[in-house]
C-alpha cells in the first residue's frame, strides 16, 4: 500500500459496513477485523466512517474505535 498516496483533503466514508467479527462457535465477538479495516482507510486519508450496522454492534464499536466511527 504504501505506494499509494493520498494528499487532498480528509476523507468521510458515509457507507461503510463495520461490525462486530462473529466467531463460529459462538463465544465473544471481536472487533479487530473492524479496528483493522479503520487502520487500513486511515492510511488512505480517511478519517470518519459512518456506518451502519446490527445494532448490538454500535456501543461496543463505539467504545474500541472512538471518534473515528458514528452510525
């Protein structure tokens, strides 16, 4: 990736699907796949995804990645 630059200005992604990872068997579910993919778009400039999701999903995504999400 790191041949691919970006330097206009921050980027919003309003369509994005960020859930929770769930595991087969169930047991908790994980957000790294998400804080991952966040990782990944701020490396591309973007800096505010909003997404939309189950909603079970939203609190606990809020708490692991912060501002860097909405719904």
């Amino acid at each position: 990736r790191s041949h691919f630059k970006y330097s206009g200005p921050p980027i919003i992604d309003v369509h994005a699907h960020v859930t929770l990872t769930r595991p087969d068997p169930p047991r908790e579910w994980d957000s790294t796949a998400a804080e991952l993919m966040l990782a990944v778009a701020a490396e591309f400039g973007v800096v505010r995804t909003y997404s939309m999701g189950p909603p079970q999903d939203i609190a606990p995504l809020r708490e692991r990645l912060g501002p860097a999400i909405a719904f």
